[in-house]
C-alpha cells in the first residue's frame, strides 16, 4: 500500500463525513488493502488517435442529428472525459449545471466525489478511464431524464460502447443501469454483482458492474459506507481480469 492510496483511502472517507470512524474502518480494512498494492498511477499521454477522431467525430454527428426535446434548451451538448483507449467506461446519466456550462461529464460536486472514490483504487480519468452519459444534454433542473429522453439517446450510446469496446462497463446509477441493462432491478440490488451488457444486435457481451451514483450518495452520504466494498470488487476484477489501468 502505498502512501499516497492511504491518504486518498483516509480522505475519501473524510469526505463522507464518516472521520469518526476512520480508525475503525481503517483497521479493519487493513488487510483488503494489502490486495491494493501497484496502484501507481501511470504518467501516460492521454492520446487520441486518427481513429478515435473519426469515431467521436461520427459520435457526434450521431449525437447532433437527435430529435431531442433537451438540445434546444442546453448550453451545451456533453459527451465524454477522460482517456480514449481505456479498457473501462463509466456511464453515468445525464449532464448537471456544471457540466452543461463547461461541455464535459462529471466535473461538478458529484464528478469530484467520483474522482475521489476512483483514485482510491488507483483510477484517474486522465490516465486510465474513459467516461460518457446516457443523455446528452441537461434536463432543466437536474430532473431524472425522461423515458422518451433516455430513449432518444439510448441508440448513440449503444453505438459507442459499440465502437470504444471497452472490456468493463462501469453504470453509474439507476438511469444507465436499468437502460443498458434493460432491466427494472435498482441499483441496490445490482451493485456488487457480476453484471454483463448485452448488445445482441451487435453480438456484444461486455462484463459490467453497477454503482451508486455519486450525486446519489452526497444526498444519503449514510450510502457511502458501502461504497469501499464496491471499490474493492471493481480493483480485484481488474487485476484478475488484467485489465489495463
Ligand atoms: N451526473 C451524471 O450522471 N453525469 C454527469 O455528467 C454529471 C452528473
């Protein structure tokens, strides 16, 4: 374990307002995070190739031609973040205030927080993951998109795990699970269990996992407890599975 994993292990856990309790999750989870050596976070370039310019570009043209009820009203259509030949894609709903003012997924309070889990376990969206939303623009208020939002976006987002073919799907909530998925199961049923995203269409099948979303748990941070355990899963599978990170 290294230095800098404890420190993010102790803040990320401050940062839920548990501090009261650091000792007694630290100790007791010492010996998990013995499994959470190597978590160097590699120094590579977040390059994008002639290829994955001509994908997004055709991403986005996609993304332009919906007939969406939420573009008119957006400042700005968002799409991705993070590192375009990662292995992993997180997927989270839709865009708030923050990320429709600056064009970019989870860089608001709930993006920082997610940050802040993910570095734990030595993930660091400019390093080693990529990450989009099922709809493209923010719905007024924050709302939960509508069914025939998360409809009318659902195929571009189905072309893109197509096209990116990452070897973990990563949803993020509700809205992404029960749509890519296509099932009514909650999240709390689902976090924590092997999951698998099936394209039959495109004859994919991608290994998934559910999370809490992260707006989700600043709301009911009583939620956060759980979240290390899923942290943990999601670090051992990608050893196990060698997936690069
Ligand atoms: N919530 C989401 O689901 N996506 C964002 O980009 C921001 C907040």
């Amino acid at each position: 374990m290294k230095v800098k994993n404890i420190k993010s292990f102790i803040d990320f856990y401050s940062s839920m307002g548990i501090s009261l309790r650091i000792e007694k999750i630290d100790r007791k989870n010492l010996s998990n995070l013995k499994n959470l050596n190597d978590l160097d976070i590699k120094e590579s370039e977040n390059s994008i190739t002639e290829g994955s310019k001509n994908d997004l570009k055709i991403i986005y043209d996609r993304i332009l031609n919906l007939d969406c009820n939420l573009k008119d009203i957006a400042t700005n259509m968002v799409l991705n973040d993070g590192k375009f030949d990662s292995e992993i894609m997180f997927v989270g709903e839709a865009p708030g205030a923050e990320e429709d003012k600056l064009g970019k997924p989870f860089v608001g309070q709930a993006g920082k927080l997610l940050d802040k889990m993910l570095n734990c376990i030595g993930l660091n969206r400019k390093t080693n993951f990529y990450i989009t939303n099922i709809v493209f623009w923010r719905p007024p208020g924050n709302r939960t998109p509508s069914k025939n939002e998360i409809n009318t976006c659902l195929p571009v987002t189905k072309f893109h795990i197509k096209i990116f073919q990452p070897k973990l799907i990563v949803f993020l909530g509700n809205v992404a699970t029960k749509s890519l998925l296509k099932t009514d199961e909650g999240i709390s049923k689902l976090r924590g269990e092997k999951l698998k995203y099936v394209d039959e269409e495109n004859n994919l099948s991608i290994p998934a996992m559910a999370f809490f979303h992260p707006a989700y748990l600043l709301r009911n941070p009583i939620e956060k407890k759980k979240v290390w355990e899923d942290l943990i899963k999601l670090h051992n599978y990608l050893k196990e599975k060698r997936i690069r990170f």
